[in-house]
C-alpha cells in the first residue's frame, strides 16, 4: 500500500510526450465534425472474444450511436457474485472501440466473472468535452439494472481501464464526488473498487499548451483555457474517492509516463484513500492487455482479492 507523501509533482518531460493511441497510431488534433465516422463493432458483426458465444452478450443500449452501448457478458452455468466493468483506451479517440480489451473479457469471463464491456463516443466520433465524460457515465449507470438483475448489491461492483480507459474508470469512481451539474454527476452506480493499468490519472499535468494533444481534445482545451473542465474530469482532483485503488503502470510506458500513477497514488492516499501502487520495471504501455503479461496477473489478482 502506497502511503506516500504528496506529490502532485510536475511530470518529468510530459510537456513534449503525445499520447497516442493504444493501437500504435500517432496523436493527431481533433477530426472536424465532417469526419466519417470510423467503423464501430456494430460495422463489423459480433464482438465476441476468442472463446466466448454470441449468446453470452447482452446488449445495454443508452443511446442511438453505435458507440452508445456496453456489452453484458456472463459466463456459461454458474457465476461469481460480483460485477466488473472494464473500460477501454485508445487516447479518447474514436478509432477504438470496445473490442480493444476483449482478451481482458476473454479472460474474465472463462473465469467466472460477469463482465460490463463499456463503450462510449471518441473525438473525432461525436466524442470529446462533455459527451466522452457523459457517455462512460451513462455505460457505467447500465451496470446497476445488471446488479438488480443478478441480485447483487452495489458493493459488489468494480470498474477498471487502460490507458485513457483506466483514467475514465477512475473517474466513474469519483462521480459521487462531482458537484451538482457537473457532467457525469448524480451517479445511478458507484463502483466500489477501481483499477488503473497504464492509465491517465494525472490529465492536468499532460493538458499544458505544449502538453498532450490528445488530452486537450477530450477536456475541450488546454488546462489554462477550460480548467473548470480538468477540475471535474481529473482523478487526481476529485480524491478522496472512499474506495479501495489498485494502480498499476510500467516504467517503461513511453506513451503515459509513469509518474501519471506515481502523482495520483501519493495525492489519493495523503487524502486518506487506500491506494495499492505497482510500478513494474521495465514493462511498456501495452502490456496490461496481454492476459499473459506481467501487468494483467496482478489485476486479476487484485480483483479476486477484494471481491472474495
């Protein structure tokens, strides 16, 4: 357990480093809204992870984009007595979607796990400042007529990302946090555990003018310009969050730096919050992704722990 002093410290060569996307590509500014929308699950048939059935998804639907949606996926016969819901990266773009931690699901789900797949509207996709913000909300608020459905209470819930979906994942676990009529506000589901792996957990230190790109185009500006939208979009701003915190992230992550985790672990635990800190050397950005990895076992491990 990190219990560190705080230090929202000012992250060593942030200023120049990009986030890209959790598929490789290059950070770009924001699409104009003339953009083709870029092909979605929907475009393409079924999104089943490798080794689960079509008939295992149920599709909750919160809005009419095909992004609007997250995928209820329950194991065969039995389940464990609990709900994750995972969120994906991608730099808040649109290029990503849902599919992206299917192997996470895959993984999951084999072991018991109901899963809630979150998908939500990227920049470039009708996404950004405020509807990425309200969209996770939204997908995230499907899990409580899950719980209901299973029979669960709400403390059987908790929420995980990667990348830019391990920061909106620990935001969704702060939105008993936000003040009235901030967007993703007067939450229906507050998660009671979350997990960041490689996660943006510190945004306000990447949203500079020579800061990060991607960051800019999903909080609609740079901090100095909108930092009432870092103020209410920003993980580290909201602690406490009152729950139990797994954060893990490598030092060899050249996409998010790891002092992003570092920055969010010291300032939530000096809060009060119980933060669990791994910094795994020499280990990359992609690796949380790999059920195989070095990063996923200690998640995974995480999760059956707090959830026993």
């Amino acid at each position: 357990m990190n219990r560190g002093a705080a230090r929202r410290a000012v992250l060593a060569g942030a200023a120049g480093l990009a986030l890209a996307a959790c598929s490789g590509g290059d950070p770009e500014p924001a699409p104009a809204s003339s953009s083709p929308a870029p092909t979605t699950p929907d475009d393409q048939g079924a999104p089943a992870p490798d080794g689960l059935r079509e008939s295992q998804r149920t599709e909750r639907r919160y809005g009419s984009h095909p992004r609007q949606v997250a995928d209820l996926w329950l194991p065969q016969g039995e389940h464990r007595d609990a709900l994750v819901v995972l969120v994906h990266g991608g730099a808040w773009r649109g290029e990503v979607d849902r599919r992206d931690v299917n192997p996470l699901v895959a993984d999951l789900v084999g072991r018991g796990w109901p899963v809630l797949n979150a998908d939500y509207r990227g920049v470039g996709d009708g996404g950004g400042w405020t509807s990425t913000f309200t969209d996770l909300a939204s997908a995230v608020d499907q899990g409580a007529g899950v719980l209901r459905e299973l029979g669960l209470p709400e403390e059987r819930t908790l929420v995980l990302g990667h990348s830019a979906g391990g920061h909106l994942a620990v935001w969704a676990a702060a939105r008993h946090r936000l003040p009235a009529g901030a967007p993703g506000a007067d939450p229906l589901l507050a998660p009671a555990f979350a997990a960041s792996a490689s996660g943006v957990l510190n945004p306000t230190a990447l949203g500079g003018p020579d800061g990060d790109p991607n960051v800019r185009n999903v909080f609609g500006g740079a901090r100095e310009q909108v930092d009432g939208h870092y103020a209410v979009g920003d993980p580290t701003r909201l602690v406490p969050l009152g729950i139990p915190l797994l954060v893990v992230h490598g030092t060899a992550d050249e996409t998010v730096p790891h002092q992003q985790a570092q920055a969010f672990a010291d300032a939530a635990s000096a809060a009060g919050d119980d933060v669990r800190l791994e910094l795994l050397d020499g280990v990359g950005h992609q690796d949380p992704l790999d059920p195989d990895g070095e990063s996923w076992p200690l998640v995974r491990d995480w999760l059956e722990g707090v959830l026993a």
